[in-house]
C-alpha cells in the first residue's frame, strides 16, 4: 500500500507553495492562463477525446448506468462549450484585491480590509470531467491553487484535462502545481487527502448526498456543503391558479436530475379541490410518478402512499412526494424538518404570507410565485458558479467568485501604539 | 455514566425551536432583553458574588494558579462593567434584515440577498465568565441561540449568570433556551456536543490553542478558529528607529497574555547595529527574556538559545524570540511557516517594501509602523467582538456582528419558470 500521508503533504506543500505565486499574480496574468487553457482545449481536442474514449470504454465495461454515462462522455461540441466557459471567466471582474471597508481611526491608523485569495481549496467530485475545467478555472481566476480529485471513473479524462490546465499555467509564468491531480481512486486516500489541514484551507464537495456526508464526517479542513436539494413547492390557499402548473412543472420537470429541481409539492387544504386536480394532471401528464398522503391518495389512484422516508428523499428523477397542509404554519414546519435549506417556493398572491414564508423558511434561497430552477450562479447573475452552499458559514446559496476568496486587514500606521 | 447524546439531542433541539423565535424577534424586542439582562446584572451583583465565591473558594482548594484565578474572580466593579459593555451592545446597528444586494434580472425576478441570523452556535471557552455574558449577548443581539460551554472552574458562576439571561429573556417574552449552559464537565461531554451538526450551525472555541486544536479535531459542525497568536514584528533595514522601540515594547509588553500581544522579533541584518541595540535594551529594562539565534547572542549574554520550538511558541508572558534576517523575503518567509495568520507588523519606511509585506505575508491583519496589539474588535470600529478568526473562511480577523450572521436570497418572482 501506498503511503498517501507523505503523498498528500508533498501534494499540499506544492500547492501552498503554487498559492503563495498565484496570490501575486495580476488580473492580467490570470486572464491570459484562462485563455491559453481555451485556446490548447480546442487545438488538443482530438487528445482529450482519446482519453476520454478510454474512460467510456472502461465505463461499458464495467457496467455504468446510462445518466452517468452521459456525464462522463466528452465530445467536440462540449470541448467547445468548455472552451467558450473559460472565455467567460476572463470577461468576469477579479474579486481580488478589492477593497471591501476602509476606515480612518481617531489615533490616525488607516484600516482596508481587502479580498485576498482563499489558498489552497480542494475539490471532490465525482464522473464529470466538465467540473474538472470549471473548478479549476474559476480557483485559478481567483488567484487560487486547486487540488482535483474528480470520479475514478473519468481518470484518463481528468488526467487530459489537468495537463492543458498546467501546460497553461507553464507557458505564462504561473506555477504548473497551481493545479494538481489525485490519481489514486481509493476511498481511504481521500480521508488522508482530507487531513491535510496545515496546507488546505478549503474542501468543497460536488456531487451527491453520500459523497458530501462522508466529507463532511471525514474532513479536518472546513467544508463548503454543497448541492445536496430536497426542494419543496408550497400553493397556498391563495395561490393563483394560472401560476401553479407552469411553475410546479417547470420546477419538477425541466432537469429533474439537478439539485434546484422540486421533489415535494405541498398544497393548502383549501386549494385541494380547486387547484390541485390540474397540478396532479399536468404532473401525470409529464410522466411524474407521485407519492402522496392520505388526502392524495384519495384523489388520485395513481397516487402511492409516501412515508416518513419519502419526505426526506431527493429523487432527482420523475419523481415527486405530495401532502396536504391545513396552514402556512404546517407547510413552513414541514419544510424546516424535511428539507436540506437549498431551495424553497410559496406560490401566493397574499403579501403577508410570503413574506412570513420568506423570512421562516430557513434555506438559500427563499421564491414566491417563481420556479426554484433559478438557484443557479448564472440565472442569479454572477457569471459563475463553482456550487450550491447549503451551510450557514462563509458562502450561501449559489457561489461565484467571491466565495472564493477571504480578506485581510491591512493596516497603515505612523508610530501608534495602543494606550 | 449519563446519555449526553440524548442530553445534547435535547439541548439542540430547544435551541432550534429558540433559534426560530429569535429570528423573527424585532430589534426593539432584542434590545429589551439586553437592557433586562445589564438591569438584573446590577440588581442581582449579591447572588453573582456568592456564586462566584463558591468558585473561587473551590479554585483556591484545587490549587488554581493565579492568572486564572484573576480571570475567573468577579467583583461589583466587574459586574458593572459586564452591564456597560451590555449597553453598548444595545447602541450596535442590529445587522439582521440588512439588505447586501439587489439584483433585478432580465426575465423580472426581483433577488435581494438579506442578513439572518446564523442559528444556532455553541460557544466553548474557558473558566472566563464574562465571556458567558459578553458572548451570549452578541448571540442574542444577532437573533441566534446560543449554547455555552464554559470551564468548570466557572460553574456556579455561570450558572447564576445563565439565569440572569434566561430571566430576562423570559421577561421579554423571547424563549429562555435561546441560552442554554452546559452543565456537564467532562471531556468525553464535549465530544458529544461538538456531533450535533443537525441543530448547532456553528461552534466558535476560545482560549488556548490546546482548546482550539482539540475542538477543530473532533468537531464535525463548521468552526470558526480563534485567537491563537504567535504574532511577529519585521524591524526592516529601512524602519524609522523612532517607531522601533515604542511599537516593540508596546506590542510585547502592554499586556503579554492577549493573543495580538507580540512573540517574536525579526530584524535585518542591516539594522542590527544600527537599530537593535536599543530595542534589546528596552525588552530587557521591561523584564522581557529573551530567546535568541546565534546572531542575537553573541549581540547580548541576556538572550538564551532559540531552538526550533520557540519560533512556533505563543508565550502570553514577558517572554520573546528575536532572530536576524537578510531579507524582507526571509522575514516573510519566516512569518509564513511560523506565525497563525493572526497579527503580523513591518516597521519599515520603504513604501514598496511594506506593500510586498502586507500582500505577501498571510495573515488577518497585517500592520505597517503601528502595534500590533490594534488587532481588536473595538480597536477596528466595530463596537463588540465575538473573538478574533485566524482562518479564512467565513470571518477573519476581529469579528463584530456581522461574523454572527448568514444571508438568505429572496427571490421575488411573477410566475417566471426556466427555458
């Protein structure tokens, strides 16, 4: 067995070493590795597709299901669309440096607090080698280095992928272990990675509720949670009929597989009669399997029975629980127990309701009579998004680059002391 | 032996449930219980002291070295100033409901990105009990509930200070257990707590680093890291010898104990004949022992040999490492490997030199030709301190109020659903 402590450390020491040359690195700099990272992706498409052409053959192999294989594929068209992403990123303003307070003290110290890179961030996700770009992109933009550890099942790709990153990095003076990649797949390898916290100073996972637990559980380093959504919808006795269908479909249908996507519906006991019938078409219609309560099953046999499990599952499929409430009060009660405080909707034409829902709710991002698919770092206009925090520290909601970075006090003094 | 987990289950459970009412508590109402608790903390003084008596008295009996005694003692004097440091928590912005941003997109969602409250923390410190009152009115202030953790040696005392808190809360019609102390002292208890991640959001140690090391270690709920200082002062080849002595000496000697208080001294080379003469003169006059490298010891018979452990020591005494750099690199370098990231200094009268300082060295604040002792809460503006952050993520450097607060995003829509 490998010795992964000392692999980690070395791996670590690199990457503070590389953070301490990115942190100093201008605008211009960063921005000029980004589009040599476009430019070597297109010129080295036909590399990269031979890579990924062996992790697709290992997957058939081994028996992947169809939706991961999808992820994991790589084709010309969405080397290009990596491509024109990272073109995007150079077009975003650089966080760092930007000068968040400034204060003049009555002893004449002068304070500026100001962004600085995070450091060292590691990243941990599973078979989709499009994040390995997008990650290490948006740390490198920030003035960052990162640390990769993508899916086994994507090696060959990711090991594509990270050679364009630090041949970019190479050919404009930036430090090549400014990204780095962990090419051993096994599971205890990561609790080591996970240890390293005199080096990391940030872990964020992507990818499922399983993978997140066992980081968190696992991590000396702080976490960012991210992504796990057990999102609700809740019409409310005073909901506008003509908005339920569309933002409830919307919601459950248009990409049921990400974490925005809605996974329970609660409805008013007064809109049961009235705007409920339509939803459970419209939800059958569109091939929604549903689970409801006692009320649903009464008015739809294709109801099944939902238990205390279902209410706590993220299905990430066509799949929906449904329950009946007799207030406000129940539906918010509910969605604080069950929910995972990534994204929550009331759809109701009475102010006061929500706003009550609004402030009680405890969760990212709180919608009233809007689908809960906007929850996205481009949809809420950041240009970016490196995930979805569904924690209280640090970063909220979707993350662009700011949550990429912290800040530090620069004080400018002519003698002071303090008396 | 007791069930702490169900004990903890509990205890986390009600500050939930508190959690949810003081959110929505209106400023005015947070105000009033913090007016109650600085009132029953100037009319109740008799059943404090008592309380503390019993401490002190079993302090005395347990052999309590004297530092600590003097920590753990209250006096009416004290008391007072517990209540005027209450007060003017009263006169601090309240900063929950604060508007961050507001963002109106092109398909017509309105976001605006508001301050909440974080939830629930848990504060573990050690036998201090102002720390009971002063940390769990910023708690309170921020619309959190808080669970206190205090040393043992501070019970009694913090018991009667507990109820103060609760009482008043309860006066106000806010619910008591937004306070909870614990009240079950051994270590295992600790461990038990710090794995409640479902109903505490954030844990926020203070005291020493063995406190803090043990809590980032077993805790599987976000931390924020405080307080330990190893803190240097770079006299440069460029500094003004008028600023050398009084920002050393204050720095060092003002009050050793505190973390921003100074360790150890780096000077260049060029300025050991010049400048250092005198700054050694000075410690010495001011009691201050002296470790030194070979440099510093052939300089003066005072200072013993540094070994490779006192530059990683905090001393909180009269006690300082001193070391000869030929370089503002080395310094730097020096500073990074060494210090906590907490309170870092130049002296130096080279613009270009203090701008590579203060970009370079990594740390929460980092000072040019003043004290470093300014690393204060107070000092900084802020009006209050939960404690000072030595890790990046969330809140670095001195925390005021908002370091006790999260953001939701309100998303305001009119039937928008994504294309």
């Amino acid at each position: 067995m490998m010795d992964y402590k000392t692999l980690f450390e070395t791996m670590g020491r690199q990457a503070k070493t590389a953070a301490f040359d990115m942190q100093k690195a201008s605008t211009k700099m960063k921005n000029d590795v980004l589009a040599r990272v476009a430019d070597i992706l297109e010129a080295d498409m036909a590399t990269i597709l031979t890579a990924n052409e062996e992790d697709m053959k290992h997957a058939v192999a081994n028996g992947v299901p169809p939706v991961m294989m999808d992820r994991l594929q790589l084709t010309e068209d969405r080397i290009r669309q990596m491509a024109l992403g990272v073109r995007q990123v150079i077009d975003l303003p650089d966080p760092i440096g930007e000068c968040m307070e400034r204060t003049a003290r009555p002893n004449g110290i002068r304070i500026e607090k100001r962004r600085v890179p995070l450091g060292v961030i590691a990243m941990i996700y599973e078979a989709r080698p499009n994040v390995t770009i997008d990650a290490a992109v948006l740390c490198l933009k920030t003035g960052n280095a990162v640390i990769l550890r993508g899916g086994k099942e994507a090696m060959a790709s990711n090991r594509a992928l990270v050679a364009v990153l630090r041949r970019a990095l190479k050919e404009s003076g930036l430090p090549e272990d400014a990204v780095q990649l962990v090419e051993v797949t096994d599971r205890e390898a990561v609790s080591d990675l996970l240890r390293q916290r005199a080096y990391i100073d940030v872990v964020i996972p992507r990818g499922g509720a399983g993978l997140i637990r066992r980081i968190v559980e696992e991590s000396r380093i702080p976490v960012i949670e991210t992504g796990s959504g057990v999102v609700h919808i809740y019409v409310d006795k005073e909901a506008d009929p003509a908005k339920v269908v569309p933002i409830v479909i919307n919601a459950k249908t248009q990409r049921p597989s990400v974490c925005n996507a809605a996974e329970t519906l609660l409805v008013h006991r007064e809109a049961v009669d009235t705007i409920l019938p339509d939803v459970i078409d419209a939800l059958i219609k569109a091939g929604v399997h549903l689970y409801g309560d006692e009320a649903i099953q009464r008015l739809t046999a294709a109801a099944m029975p939902a238990t205390e499990e279902s209410w706590y599952t993220e299905y990430n499929d066509l799949v929906m629980n449904c329950r009946v409430v007799d207030s406000l009060e129940e539906a918010i009660d509910h969605i604080n127990r069950y929910g995972t405080k990534h994204s929550e909707c009331i759809i109701t034409e009475n102010k006061a309701t929500a706003d009550t829902f609004m402030r009680d709710v405890d969760a990212s991002s709180v919608y009233v009579n809007a689908s809960t698919r906007f929850t996205d770092g481009f949809e809420f206009g950041y240009g970016a998004e490196i995930g979805i925090s569904t924690q209280k520290l640090h970063a909220r909601g979707p993350m662009g680059l700011p949550a990429l970075t912290s800040y530090k006090f620069l004080v400018y003094g002519d003698g002071q002391t303090r008396g």
